[in-house]
C-alpha cells in the first residue's frame, strides 16, 4: 500500500507504508505488544519497587546501611541471574511447545524447570543464612559494613526458595500468554512489601524500630505471598501451573538431556554474566563506599527503567518462539525484526528522558538528608552514563533474550556475553580504576562502552544470519525447511532475472 502526501512545492511523495509496516509492525503486532508487554513491564516495575523501597528507607538510615544493604542484595542478585537463565531455557521451551499445542510437553519443561530452581535457591539460602558474613565481606571489608549487611542476609536468604518459586511460576505463566494473574500478584505484594518495610525499619505501634534487619524481615515476608497467591488463583483456574504430579514430573532421561542440552549454555551464560557483574561490584566497593551506595542507588533506577524493556523482551520471546514452535517461520523473522529496531529506538527516548530529569531522580533518594553531597553527585554522573548509553546496551538483550533464545540458539548469546564481560570490559575496568586511578565516573563508563559496542555489532550480524532459528518442535522443523526452501527460491529466481 502507498499514500499520496502532498508537498509545498507541488510535487508528490509516495510513501510505502508496507515497508514501514515491515519495521514498526501493523495493528496486530502492536495489539499483542499491548497484550503482553504491558502486564509484564507492571509487574517488572511492581517487583523493582521491592528494591526500590526497601533503597528510599534504608537510604533514610545513613550511606553506610545504604551500602550494607546494596551488598548483601548482590548475594540474591548472583540467584536471580541463575534463575533468569534457567526460566530463559524454560520459556524458548514452554513457547515452543505452546505454539506447536504440545501441553504435555510443557508440564514436563515446567516440573524440570521447578526441581533445578528449588534446589539452587536451597543451596543459597544455607550459604547466606549460615555465613553471611563471608558472604559480604566479599564485597567490603569495612567492620560497619560487615556487620549491618550480615544481619540483613542472614534473615533476607531466606527469601530465595519463594523467588525461586515465583521465577518458575512467572516463565511458565508468561509463555502461556497468562499475563495477568503474575501482576495482580506482585501488586498485592508491592502493597504490603511498603508497609511492611515502613512498619518493620523506623517501628510502627507495638513494632520496634529494626532498621536494616527489619528490611529483611519485610522482604521474606512479601517474596513467600507472591507465589502463594499465584497457586492458589492457578488452583481455580486450572492454567498451566496444575497439572498430575506425575505428569509434572514424568520427564524421562532422554527428555532431560534434551531440556539441558538447550538450558544449560543459558543457565551457564546468566551465571558465568552474573558473576562478572558480582566482580564489577567488587571493584566498586573498594572504591570506596559513598561510591558504592551512589552505585546502589544508580542500580535501583536502572532497575525501575529496564522494566520496559523487559516487558518488550518477555512479549518477544512469546511471539517470537510461539512462531518458531508453530513452523510459522516468516512471522517469526518479520516479528523479530521489528522488535529489534523498537527497543533501541525507544531506549533513546527514554534515555533522553532520564538525562533531562537526572538530578530530581537522584535527589528521591535523599529525602531524609542524610546521604552525603558528593555520593549524590557521583550517582547522578553515572546514572547519566547509563542513560546515555542506553539504546546500544540494549540492543544485545533483545537480540541475546527476546530473539536468539525463543528461537531456539542458546550458545552464540553465551559467547557474545562472556568474551565481551570477561576478556574486554573486566581488565579494561581494572586498568581504569587501579593503573590509571580514572575518577569514578569514568571507570563505571569505561565497564559499559568496553562491553557493549562491540557485542552489539557482533549481535547484529548474527541477527542478519537467521542462523537462530532452531526449533525444538516437529512442526518448527518442517517450517523451517519450507521457509529456507521458498528462501532459496526466492533467490534462484532473482538471480536468474539479473
């Protein structure tokens, strides 16, 4: 289809709005981003306020809770990016499958996906409840530090089983195009996680005043409601989640093997990923610690504005993998496209936004008066940074998570990730803090331009490939031989015409 616009100058211009619907979809592709993509990004943003709360009202307490706080938390960050990777796995399955209509397939993804993630929780659990402080000191040395953020882990590790719960929940329900029920949850829990940190933290009636520790308390309490209240509505609904025990986990070796084959480079790239970051943040805490709480405070925001983009990323995986699964591979590479031009081109709105407002967005968390001037403004120096290179970041994770994953390619995201992190941003981040002794700013800059340009590069050009379609479906096998062979085609008869 093309339309007329008229010029001043009396000439006409024809637009092609097929090759614009090509990028930036037609009404259908935006009804099921609407669909999916918006319950998601609310529940991510929901499930950030968690942290975010928990940073405002500790922040009241001084840099030095602040930064206990943000420490200890990195602990339960490192499972949560075990966790993501192995729900990543589960998702490009449980879409697949859901495209193809193979439910018992999905039950037995689901029961897999639930026994590895409870048994990593448990094991974080004990290691944070028995040595928590080991576990911080880690991150710092400094006795105030150890002994603030040691008392917060000791109660927050007990958490981890109900987040693990949640993460497999949520993957399973989200790939099933149930988006609702996740958000409705997390509301419920966001609302009582506020009262419950204000209650818990500065004391409320007969409650004491327990600072940090109340934090803790707050957040166990909250992170076990979430995934009850999911189960319980899943019970009466009878979605995805409730299937026979032995249906849930009648997975045979083969069925393992082939499940693992798939999640393992994901599970091992999220974690291997999550360690780096874990290595970022130790550097910056011997930075010193008023630049680690202006780097907690970044983190939180970062947090809060990557929720868009994870709504974007989880809406991808589901269209995305739900084509592959179903063999519809054109809709899945045309899909993809347009998801890989949208996310970028709205991390430079956003991006833009964040740096107009950065100085307001920092001072939130300062209502108290109590963080120091100068962490203040380093944080609003990195949050720029951050802000500033936004759209190039993110063009790695839709392309790694909301494209190369659902389709099926579990390995070159792996690859990409950990040559860039480890071999290029990790030593150049070390020479900019302890050779060249760069000022703050410029080493937390150093960390994101060393590992996301090139990567990004890198990223496109296997896109361009589409050598990330591999189903794990029959029907996305016939569908990708059928889509190659047209491809092929498509081109004898071209160069033939030439």
């Amino acid at each position: 289809m093309r339309a007329r616009l008229s010029l001043p100058c009396g000439k006409v211009f024809m637009l092609d709005t097929t090759k614009l619907k090509k990028y930036l979809g037609d009404a259908r592709f935006w009804r099921d981003i609407a669909r999916l993509a918006l319950p998601i990004a609310l529940q991510n943003l929901l499930s950030s306020s968690f942290s975010l709360v928990d940073t405002l009202m500790v922040g009241q307490l001084g840099d030095t809770p602040l930064a206990a706080v943000g420490m200890a938390g990195q602990f339960g960050w490192f499972l949560s990016m075990i966790l993501f990777g192995m729900t990543s796995a589960l998702t490009m399955f449980v879409s697949q499958y859901w495209g193809a209509h193979d439910i018992k397939s999905i039950h037995k993804v689901y029961g897999i996906a639930l026994a590895i993630a409870l048994g990593v929780a448990g094991v974080f659990t004990i290691a944070g409840a028995a040595f928590p402080r080991g576990v911080v000191w880690i991150f710092n040395r400094e006795a105030d530090v150890l002994d603030v953020g040691a008392q917060y882990l000791s109660i927050a590790a007990f958490s981890y089983p109900a987040i693990a719960l949640n993460y497999v929940f949520m993957g399973v329900l989200r790939s099933t195009e149930r988006v609702k029920l996740p958000l409705y949850a997390t509301l419920v829990t966001t609302l009582l996680n506020a009262g419950l940190d204000y209650a818990f933290i500065f004391g409320f009636g007969f409650i004491p005043a327990m600072g940090a520790r109340g934090a803790a308390i707050a957040t166990v309490i909250s992170a076990w409601l979430s995934p009850l209240i999911t189960f319980a509505v899943s019970l009466i609904e009878k979605n995805m989640l409730i299937a026979p025990i032995r249906e849930i986990f009648g997975f045979d070796g083969d069925f393992v093997r082939v499940f693992l084959r798939r999640a393992l480079p994901v599970v091992a790239n999220e974690t291997l990923w999550g360690a780096g970051t874990l290595v970022f943040n130790i550097i910056f805490a011997n930075l010193g610690s008023g630049n680690y709480a202006a780097v907690t405070i970044m983190r939180t925001f970062e947090s809060i504005a990557f929720v868009f983009f994870v709504g974007l990323g989880s809406a991808s995986s589901v269209i995305v993998g739900k084509s592959v699964g179903a063999g519809d591979i054109t809709a899945a590479v045309r899909d993809s496209r347009r998801f890989a031009v949208l996310v970028p081109s709205f991390s430079l709105l956003l991006g833009a936004v964040i740096i107009i407002f950065r100085r307001p967005i920092v001072g939130v968390f300062d209502l108290g008066g109590t963080i120091t001037a100068e962490t203040l403004n380093t944080a609003v120096w990195i949050l720029s940074i951050y802000a500033a290179e936004m759209a190039i970041r993110n063009i790695p994770y839709i392309m790694i998570c909301g494209i190369f994953r659902p389709g099926g390619e579990t390995k070159m995201g792996m690859k990409f990730d950990l040559l860039f992190l480890w071999c290029v941003s990790l030593p150049a981040t070390l020479i900019a803090a302890f050779v060249l002794r760069l000022p703050f700013p410029a080493v937390f800059a150093t960390m994101y331009i060393a590992e996301d340009w090139l990567k990004a590069v890198f990223c496109v050009r296997y896109f361009l490939t589409e050598r990330w379609l591999k189903p794990v479906t029959e029907e996305g096998v016939a569908g990708l031989e059928a889509y190659r062979a047209a491809r092929d085609a498509d081109r004898d008869t071209g160069t033939a015409t030439r």
